[in-house]
C-alpha cells in the first residue's frame, strides 16, 4: 500500500491539527474538520493559537466546519475528537462515508457510561468500515514541530494496519503496526489514569521514588487489565503501553499529569484541560472491581476523583497493603 491518499482528520484540536499537519508532510491531501469556526479560519491562515500556540501550521489543509465536505471522497479517516464524544462524532459519520474506508481512532479512552472501547463503538455504527487505531508516545506540539516520534497503528487486519502504517510514515514520524486493536486501545486509554496518579505524587511532594514506584506497579495493573480484556503481553510493552505510560507520566505537556499535579497540591481544577483520565478512572475501577481485578492505582484515583479520598490517605493504604511477590 503506498501512494497518496485524502485523509479527512476529524477534530481541530491541538491533535487533530498535528495530525493533518503529519498527512500533508506524508503527502496526502488532508481535510479537517472542526465545530469550531474561529479554529478552522485560524487553520486556513497557517495557525492554531487556541491549542497549538507559536507553532505554524504546514500549508495544503483544507479546514471546514461541514462534516460531510471533510468526508467527501476520503480514502481514510482519523477520528480526533475526545474518547467521551466519540460515539457522538462517529454517528454523525453515518451516511457520509463510504462502505470500506478506514476510520482510524486518534483518541485514547474507554467510554464512560457504557464501558465499551472505542473501536467497540465504531464497529457497532460502521460496520461497513475496518477500524483502527493510532496511539503511543506523542505529544501534539512535538508533532506539530516536526520533532522526531514513533507511534503505532493497529487494526485487526495486520495487513491494513501494517499498509496505513507505509502511509502515514515520514523521516520524523515513524509508524508501527500491529494487529493487536484491544492491546493498543487499551494501553492508551489507562497510561491517562496512571498520569493523573503520577501527577499527584508529584504535587503532593511525595519524592522521585514514589513516583517512580508508582508507574512501575501502575504497569502492573496495565498489564493485568489488558489480560482480561485479551491484549497481548507483547503489544503492553510497546509504544502504546509502556512507551506511552513513561511519557505521559514524567511530563506536564501530558494533559492528565498537569491535572494530577493540581490534585496533589491541592489546587483548584476547575477550568483546566481536558483530561482523558478523569473519565477513564471512573470506568476502568468500576470494571476491575466487576472483572475482580486487582488495580489499587486505579482505584484510588478514582476514589480521590469522587472525593472520597485524599491522596494521603490513598498514599497509606497503597503502602499498607499486604506484601507479597513482586509477580504476583
């Protein structure tokens, strides 16, 4: 599979923007599409001071606010837009897509209310279309700058995943592929929830060790959900799992460490951010706790999230839980 393609990007965030701008570099013809019309005017005129601010954005993107001109004759489609609206933006899709063409899910999470992955959501509302999805270790302003990054695209057509993979590749951007789709999904979706926990050690003045102590068990607790959700071990470990946990983790440009860090210093959270791992955290404890699976992380942040805990009584009841095995 190789050659140009047009790809409809939908979402006028700051990754969605990068993303577009990644298809014009590989040589696609790109059209994006945005609710927003001072974002999509702002992305005609070589900017988006909203959400990537200082960085000019590359030429050839066609920014509409109609849906269906963005999707008019694409042969791809990413689907940008936040993981808790995505059923929304999929349904919409209904009738302006082609049977055939790929949708390929950029956001990372579970949905909130039903507890159903996103390509779970796509697959039940475009059954006509293969789904996919992109994740691993990103940030949109290094995208956006050109700046060197690997990432992977999975689909349970390896084949598809490995020829949208060619496409999508550049001297800077670098795409695996697998066909692990739950493996990939999964990782992106709880490495937001380990953030926030991360984030919290952080502000709350905890110490390099116990932030260090907590992303290493919070991979643990990855591992045993992508299990029971029948991830490959192998994939867990790769750019969407661990890649994507290290980085999300040590970093405020992660959306979800920046939150967690608020929450540890006790500041006010209203108004920051979108982070996905507030949604997630809520989800992903309640189907641990009904899947029996042992994720304390998870559901101390979820705890903490639902006020019904401060992080230095979750700190104490992580620290006094029985000891055991480090493999168990």
């Amino acid at each position: 599979m190789s050659g140009a393609f047009a790809v409809a990007v939908l979402g006028g965030g700051a990754w969605g923007t990068a993303l577009a701008m990644q298809m014009v570099r590989a040589g696609h013809a790109v059209r994006l599409w945005a609710r927003d019309a001072d974002a999509v005017a702002a992305i005609g005129e070589g900017a988006n001071p909203r959400y990537l601010p200082g960085i000019s954005v590359d030429k050839g993107i066609e920014a509409t606010t109609d849906l269906a001109t963005a999707l008019e004759g694409a042969d791809c489609v990413l689907a940008v837009t936040p993981a808790q609206v995505a059923r929304t933006t999929l349904e919409a899709m209904l009738g302006k897509i082609a049977p055939g063409v790929p949708v390929v899910l950029c956001a990372k999470g579970i949905e909130h209310d039903s507890g159903l992955l996103l390509s779970e959501i796509a697959e039940t509302l475009l059954p006509g279309n293969p789904v996919g999805a992109l994740s691993g270790p990103s940030f949109a302003a290094d995208v956006a700058k050109g700046l060197p990054t690997a990432v992977v695209i999975a689909a349970r057509d390896a084949a598809l995943a490995a020829g949208l993979a060619q496409r999508f590749s550049t001297e800077r951007f670098r795409c695996y592929s697998t066909g692990d789709l739950v493996g990939v999904e999964i990782g992106g979706a709880l490495k937001n929830v380990f953030a926030l926990a991360a984030g919290a050690v952080v502000g709350a003045g905890l110490g390099a060790s116990a932030q260090a102590a907590m992303v290493t068990r919070g991979f643990v607790e990855l591992r045993r959900m992508g299990q029971a959700f029948g991830a490959e071990p192998e994939t867990l470990m790769g750019l969407s799992g661990l890649g994507d946990l290290l980085l999300t983790c040590s970093s405020t440009q992660s959306r979800n460490f920046a939150y967690g860090l608020a929450m540890g210093r006790g500041e006010n959270l209203a108004g920051l951010p979108l982070a996905e791992g507030v949604a997630t955290a809520v989800i992903a404890a309640r189907i641990a706790r009904e899947r029996g699976i042992d994720a304390p992380i998870i559901s101390a942040v979820a705890a903490i999230l639902a006020g019904e805990m401060n992080i230095s009584d979750a700190v104490s009841a992580l620290m006094s839980r029985p000891l055991k095995s480090e493999s168990d």
